[in-house]
C-alpha cells in the first residue's frame, strides 16, 4: 500500500536498518555530497538523514540508493515483481474475450484500474499546511554539490507542467539551479516534454506555470523519471506502483496546476518565454562528468508551502555508482515488459551495467528464431522513446545478462568485428560529451547471438591468445602505450585495454595498423584504448570512461584480412580517450571528471568519527584527481 507521507517511508527505511541519522552539522555546500559519495560506494551503504543543515529542515538522500532501499521505496520484494504484473495486465488486457464470462471476469480489473487514476480533491492539503507568498529559497538546505558547479542545485524537483492547448499534464524530473531567492534555472531539454509545453506557451504568447514538489511518497519522484509514453499521465503510474489514487491539490498562486497534497514542498512560480533564456550550469552531473554551461529559461518563484515538519529530499550523481544507477535499475525492469509486450517481442531480459550510465551500455538478450533478428531488435529499440539516446547495445540470445563474465565470452565467441558490429547514427543525450555535434552521434550495435548459415559471409580464423606474449609484444612505457591489460584474455575474452599517452593528431587511428599485425596480437577481436591517466587495471573504471568518450562511428577502426585459406581475421579498436581540438580536431569544450576539492575532502576526514557511519571510508575522488585537468569544469 501506499506511503502516506515521506516520513513514513523514513521510518521504514529507520526499521529495516537502512538509515543512518546524522545529528552533527555537515554543510549542504560540498560536504555533504562528500559523505553521500563515500557511504555510496562503501559496503555500509545507507540512506542519509542529515538533521542538522542550517536550515529549519532535515535533507534525507541516498534514500534509493541501492536494491532493497529502491523496492522499499514501492513497496515490492523485488522490482521484477512489479515487470511481472505489469506483463500480466497486458496479456488479460490483449486476450480474447469472445463470451460474457471472459467479459465480466474484466470488470474487477477495469475497477482496480479506476482506483489509481489521479484525482483533484478541494480545498488545502497538507503540502500547504504553511504557505509563504514572499518566498526565499535560502531557506531551504538546497545543496551545492560539486566544487566547479554553477550553483546550489534542488536535484529532486518533480516538475509540473501542462500542455496549454489541451490541459494534459506533464511530470517530469529537470534539475533546477539556484539563481537567487526567487528564481531558478529550468533544465528541460530539446527532447523532453515540458519543452515542448514551453513551445507552444511561446506561440501564446503567455506565461507557463509550473510547480516542483519535493517530498511524498517516493513513486512520485520514480514515476517523474520513468520513460512513460507522451500524453499518459505520470500520476497514473504512480497509483499502479502505489495501489492506491494520488491525490491532487490547486496550487495556490498558480491555480492550473494541482500538485500531491502529500508533498513535503511544493515551489511554485511561472516561466515566461518572451524572457530572455539564462545561463545555467555547469553540473556535476549523472555521465560522471560536468554538462557544461547553457542557455535555458528563467523559474520564476511565486510561492512555497509545505508541510509543518516537512523532509528536504535529495540526490547527488556523479562517478557511479550512485543512487540514481538504481533509480535506473527499477526502470530497466518495470519497462521490461511494455518494451516485450509492444515492440520487441522476442526480448527475454535486458540489463542496463552501471558502467554505462544508463543510455551509454545496453545488454539485450533475445528468444533467437532468424537470421537478421539482432539488427531487426536494434532498429526497434532504437526507435523506442528514451531508448533512441542508447550508444552501445549488445545483443544475444537466451544469456544470462547479469554474469558479465559468461557472457562477455559467448559475445566474444559469437562475433566477428568485421561482420557482426553495426553502425548508425541518431539523436544522443545532449549530455553526452563524446558526439561531434550536441544531441547527434553514432551508436554501435553488437550482435553477439549464435549465427545461422545465411549470416556469415566468412569463417573466421581461431587462434589461441597467451597473455604473457601479448604483453611482450608491448614496449610498455618506452613508447605510446604505457599499460597494458590482459586480465580479459586470460578469461578467454579476446578483449586488450591499453593506456596511450596521446601527443599527436590521429595518433590512436594510425596506431591500427600496426597494433593489427603485430604477431602475438593475431585472435584479438577488440582493443580499447584510453588516456595514460586512466587505470587499465581497473576494468570497470576502463569501461565507464570507453562509453563516456568514444562516438562509436567516429572512434571505431576495423581492419581485416582474408587469410590464404579463406578465412578471416579481424580487429576493431575503439578509441576512448579524451578528444581535443589539437589531437582530433574536436571542437566542442571536454568536461572535466567530477571530484571533490582537497579542503572538502581534508574536512570530512577530520569529523568523520563523528558522524556515526562506522568505519573510515577514503574518498573516493582520490582515485580520480589525475585525470582532472585545470581549475574549470571543462577541460582548459
């Protein structure tokens, strides 16, 4: 059933031991996101309920920052549960019903289904139980996270908005900058549907009001990140996942909007789209890296009520793993199943690896019955809503997604680089930093299924691979190349990582060749390669910063041989490193790498016995100071 309010899911969190309260004072302004980002890597994982902010309010975050805190948050044993019944309501929907008896057994359901729609009550709720019509967002523990951001953030804003034309309501989740205590930047993008409403208030001629909840019940906040159709009201979800109606209230000073009377805040205000756009950012941001400066429109704050002991929620992203890679998982499931029932009927599974912050990585696997199905697969995913902004799928047939091992070696035996990876290029998130052009790039697909006989054009040639002579092919560090890892190899995943130091223009294309036919290195079918900063050691940390940093048309070599026999052999290199405008005649600025300062850093160490949340946790940034170059969030 659902939460009545957001305090009643921290005394569930408090009850399953998944909450640390945090009584002494931590600043929102950096050090803050320096414990979450420490807690959220450790093995003491937990939601944090810092009391003590400065403020009149507690900020709770990391609420949802892992597997179980994600199903607590809607109520299910596990989030397939929730893919199960989804799938479930699609089958009775689609069957026959060719009798009276099959018709009336639908009425329950229909009813059950009239219970989640969303619906406006009159009169207060308790989300303005007090009501400030002189608003100032200094009094709220608005956070700024990341040292080279552009401001303090609210990073859980559930965004209200309606299309003015036929009233239909939008809920969406846009980061708001703190410009000053009345105004904020609004963060929607080209693509998503709040810009779109703003579009048409702009042909208007009118003001657009909004309004951000913060607080409630937490499917409000899954449900404003949820990759729902167009024109299907988020709200209806958010009943489904909750099993019970949400309740809606006018807001005060902009009447057109109703908001969940449940809400811890609720800020209200107004766009107006004859104003000059603003700059917003830069944002430490999800990919790991900072989304740069921007123009967008101005938030204008009319009004803020909220409950008598309301809870500041929050969030920080950044180098995963964080919270959101599980907001991110509980998407990955529940639309598993629309995803099978309407476009892709042949999927089984599909996984969404952390490494690849969501739209980068995605792993599909696949009921296979044809030749062709893969591609067929890819064309249909790419076609599909959010899932247009995916750079990397990789395809297979009836995998286990979750044992990345296995399956990395059924993908590696089932490929051949010069037949079974596929290019195309469309719309990418504009925060991915790698595309040539903003929100335009390449995307890979990777068929990684068993072939049938019309599929192969030519056998491949095997080869058995030794780790120890790969590595003895490598001058390694009296040249390019100054790390070489061959951990994957010795699994027998045909895979090389190698750390470059780049110095001169199309270093890593030229480098192909040579790589290509160098004796030891004949029946290695990828190598990816990355800057010397980067640990090649870590693969994890290796692939986070490949999916971040290559355009997969652009930064992908083949090249191939047809041997005496007939046979072929064949290598892909995927080049990961850092583009520049001397190297790669890349024009657009490069985002730093996101870590706290030294004196952030120095300060948490100091308090941390203090804070309760056992054992030392060094800072994960640590790690990652090297490959951050300059004093600005891009790279100088």
């Amino acid at each position: 059933m659902a939460f009545k309010h957001l305090q009643e899911f921290i005394d569930l969190l408090e009850k399953e031991g998944e909450l640390i309260r945090i009584k002494e004072f931590v600043d929102p302004n950096l050090e803050i996101t320096e414990v979450v980002d420490r807690i959220s890597k450790s093995s003491n994982n937990k939601a944090l309920l810092f009391e003590n902010t400065g403020t009149d309010f507690p900020i709770l975050i990391n609420s949802m920052g892992s597997e179980k805190r994600m199903c607590l948050a809607l109520k299910v044993s596990s989030l397939d549960q929730i893919k199960d019944e989804i799938e479930d309501l699609f089958k009775m929907m689609t069957a026959p019903k060719e009798g009276i008896l099959s018709k009336l057994a639908m009425l329950p359901k229909m009813a059950q289904f009239a219970s989640w729609m969303p619906k406006v009550k009159s009169g207060k709720g308790a989300c303005q139980e007090i009501i400030n019509e002189n608003p100032d967002l200094d009094k709220l523990p608005i956070m700024f996270c990341w040292p080279k951001d552009g401001g303090r953030y609210i990073t859980l804003p559930v965004i209200h908005t309606k299309e003015p034309n036929t009233g239909i309501r939008n809920v969406g989740m846009y980061r708001m900058q703190q410009y000053d205590k009345t105004s904020t930047g609004m963060h929607w993008h080209k693509h998503k549907v709040s810009a779109a409403h703003f579009n048409e208030y702009k042909k208007l001629g009118k003001r657009m009001p909004v309004a951000c909840v913060i607080g409630g019940d937490p499917a409000y906040t899954y449900a404003a990140t949820a990759p729902l159709p167009e024109n299907v009201d988020e709200y209806m979800l958010a009943g489904f996942l909750r099993k019970k109606k949400v309740e809606l209230v006018k807001c005060i000073t902009q009447p057109e909007i109703e908001v969940p009377s449940d809400a811890d805040f609720v800020i209200e205000g107004y766009v107006d789209p004859s104003e000059d756009l603003k700059i917003e950012g830069p944002f430490g941001d999800h990919t790991g890296f900072y989304s740069l400066k921007d123009l967008y429109p101005i938030f204008h704050v009319t009004c803020i009520t909220h409950k008598q002991e309301a809870v500041y929620p929050s969030t920080i992203v950044g180098i995963p793993p964080q919270e959101d890679a599980w907001i991110g998982k509980a998407t990955e499931r529940i639309f598993l199943a629309p995803i099978k029932m309407t476009m892709v009927p042949e999927i089984q599974d599909m996984n969404m690896p952390v490494e690849g912050v969501f739209h980068n990585l995605v792993l599909a696997s696949i009921e296979k019955s044809f030749g062709g199905q893969a591609q067929k697969v890819m064309n249909a995913m790419w076609g599909a809503g959010q899932m247009m902004f995916n750079k990397i799928l990789a395809v297979v047939d009836n995998q286990d997604l979750t044992d990345y091992k296995s399956l990395a070696q059924y993908v590696f035996k089932n490929i051949n680089p010069a037949q079974d990876i596929y290019f195309s290029s469309g719309p990418m998130d504009v925060l991915d930093h790698s595309c040539s052009k903003m929100g335009f790039g390449g995307k890979m697909c990777i068929d990684g299924t068993q072939k049938h006989e019309e599929e192969i054009q030519f056998e491949e040639e095997q080869y058995n691979l030794n780790a120890k002579e790969i590595k003895a092919s490598f001058k390694i560090g009296k040249g390019d190349i100054l790390d070489v890892n061959t951990d994957l190899i010795e699994m027998d995943i045909p895979c090389l990582l190698l750390a470059v130091k780049k110095n001169r223009a199309n270093q890593v294309k030229k480098m192909t060749d040579g790589l290509f036919n160098v004796q030891g290195l004949r029946g290695v079918k990828m190598v990816l390669i990355v800057d010397d900063y980067v640990d090649v050691q870590d693969i994890s940390s290796t692939l986070w910063q490949v999916c971040n940093n290559f355009d997969p048309k652009r930064d992908s070599f083949v090249e191939e041989e047809i041997l005496d026999n007939g046979k072929q052999r064949a290598m892909m290199i995927i080049d990961g490193t850092r583009k520049t405008k001397e190297h790669d005649n890349f024009q657009r600025d490069w985002p730093n790498i996101i870590v706290s300062n030294p004196e952030t850093i120095d300060a948490i160490d100091k308090k941390w016995d203090s804070l309760g949340l056992g054992a030392f946790v060094e800072s994960p940034s640590l790690k990652f100071r090297k490959s951050v170059f300059g004093d600005e969030a891009h790279v100088s």
